[in-house]
C-alpha cells in the first residue's frame, strides 16, 4: 500500500508541476466560458426575456440571468471533469517514452499496482482541479447574485463532480494505455479537447444539434455526467422561471437545454443518467486491469 500511494504521489507531484498542462487542460472550460461573456449569454438571455415578455411576464430578468449563467458554468465544469484528466493521463505517455514502465514491469512489484497508480492519480489530480474550479463557479453564482442552489443541490452537485472525474479518468487511462508515443497523445488531447463542448453540449444545447448527433452523444459517458451536471446547477433557476411563468414554459426550457438526453426519441431520465456514468467507470476500471494483465501474461510467454 505504501508503494501504490508513494507511487500515486509521485505521479501527482509531475503533473501539478507542470503548470502549462494545467492550464490547457483547463483551455475548454475557458473558451466555454469566454464565448459567453463575448456573445452567447447575451444572445439566451435576450431570446429567455422576450419570451417571457410576450407571455406577460415581468419581474423575472434575474432568474433568467441566473439560469443563463448556471448553464455556463454547468458546460464548464462538465468539460474540466473531462479535459483535466485527459492531461492526467500525459504522465503515462512520459514513463513509456523514458522507459519507466518497462523498469517496473520487469521489478518485484504486482502488474495492477501501475495501472493503478496511474488511474488513482489522474482522478486524484481531476478532483483537485475540478474542485477549485466548483468552488469558483459557486463563488461567481453568488457574488454575481445568480445564486439559486439550495443546500442538496450543492452536495449532489459536488457528488456528480467526483462521479465524472472518476468516470472519465477510467475510461480516459484506458484509451491513453493504447497509445505509445507523445505525439499520438497530442493529437487525441487536442481532438477531444476541441470537440469535447460540443459533445457535451457545453458550446450550445444539444437540443440544437440533429437527431443523429443527439443520439450519438447519448453513448458517451460526459454527456449524460454534464446532463446531470445541469439538473442540480440549474435546476432552482428553472423552479425560479417556473413559478414566475408557467410549469409548462420551464418544461420546454429543460428540453431545450437538455436536462434529459433524447436516446432514440426516448428521455433518458436523471437516474438512468447516473447509472450510465456509474456503469461506464466500473467497466473501463476493469477493462485498465484487465489488458495490463493479459499484457503481462503475453509478456512472460
């Protein structure tokens, strides 16, 4: 046990030394973040307004901006669940490149015990990062006075965070295991660093995309992570807008804004939502140990 946290540790201490790989794995949440003080929170926040102004209602300009802004921040903090330990994962690439992992293949140490430290310190540093970046979207809803959270929704908020860390660090250590020299890990970290907002829908909702791109997102993991994401965040400036308008004006907004998934014409509900997420990090945890003990074995024949 000492060996695995020593070796958990060490891996940690190189990526948080980095400061350059924090910052792009950072780089989604804030192009999310910047397009929406340059043009899209404008954008929703004005279309929200005159919908509601030509329904009559008045007086509810600050739960519109709250909702606008929780949305932001949702798409966020749903990408830094996912970009954060995808740079993680780059200390894996460095140690085939050094050699590393051929030294402790060929030591005394059990074969799970580098998968593991890999996979526990990627959803170590993931939870770190992610972490401060909840914490400062929290600060910026209540400063902002776009506070709108009650106390559940902050817990299950944070609960869905640790979820999807763990998730994508599973899923994301076993995609990276496959992969051999940095230049190939480049080229994946800037492909799902780019096209990840999209297909979470943390850019636009994905209500806007066609059918057959929101059936496509439905199979991965952070879409349904950043669905949830949005159902706590934004969930009591929907009841907000709700109860200043109509039950059935919020219900178009939560479909517009995808706080279910459209799975083949199907709503895939918020709990179907965590069991998918649940199931994805079960299934890639063991497909990590489960190569690297086929790789072992093929390796001593």
């Amino acid at each position: 046990m000492n060996m695995l946290l020593c070796m958990v540790s060490r891996n940690l201490k190189i990526f948080l030394k980095d400061k350059a790989n924090i910052f792009f794995s950072l780089l989604c949440p804030l192009i999310v973040l910047a397009l929406y003080v340059l043009f899209l929170g404008k954008i929703q926040v004005d279309n929200l307004n005159a919908a509601l102004a030509e329904m009559n209602v008045s007086g509810a300009e600050s739960a519109v901006q709250a909702f606008c802004d929780s949305w932001m921040l949702a798409g966020a903090l749903s990408s830094a669940c996912i970009t954060v330990p995808l740079c993680a994962c780059g200390v894996m690439v460095q140690d085939k490149k050094r050699g590393i992992v051929n030294d402790l293949a060929a030591s005394p140490v059990p074969a799970w015990l580098a998968p593991a430290s890999y996979f526990l310190s990627v959803a170590a540093a993931g939870l770190v990062i992610c972490t401060g970046v909840m914490l400062l979207a929290f600060g910026w809803l209540a400063v902002s006075g776009s506070w709108c959270l009650s106390v559940a929704d902050v817990f299950a908020a944070f609960g869905v965070m640790v979820l999807s860390v763990v998730s994508s660090s599973a899923l994301l250590v076993f995609v990276v295991g496959f992969l051999k020299s940095e230049g190939a890990f480049t080229g994946v970290n800037v492909i799902l660093g780019t096209v990840v907002g999209f297909l979470i829908g943390a850019y636009m909702p994905l209500s806007m995309f066609p059918e057959g791109i929101q059936y496509f997102t439905a199979f991965i993991p952070g879409t349904h992570s950043a669905a949830l994401m949005r159902n706590f965040i934004m969930g009591g400036a929907l009841d907000e807008i709700a109860a200043l308008s109509s039950p059935e004006f919020a219900a178009g907004l939560s479909e517009e804004f995808s706080f279910e998934l459209n799975f083949f014409g199907n709503a895939v509900p918020p709990a179907v939502m965590a069991a998918v997420v649940a199931g994805a990090a079960v299934l890639f945890s063991g497909l990590i140990f489960l190569t690297r003990a086929l790789a072992a074995r093929l390796g001593a024949k």
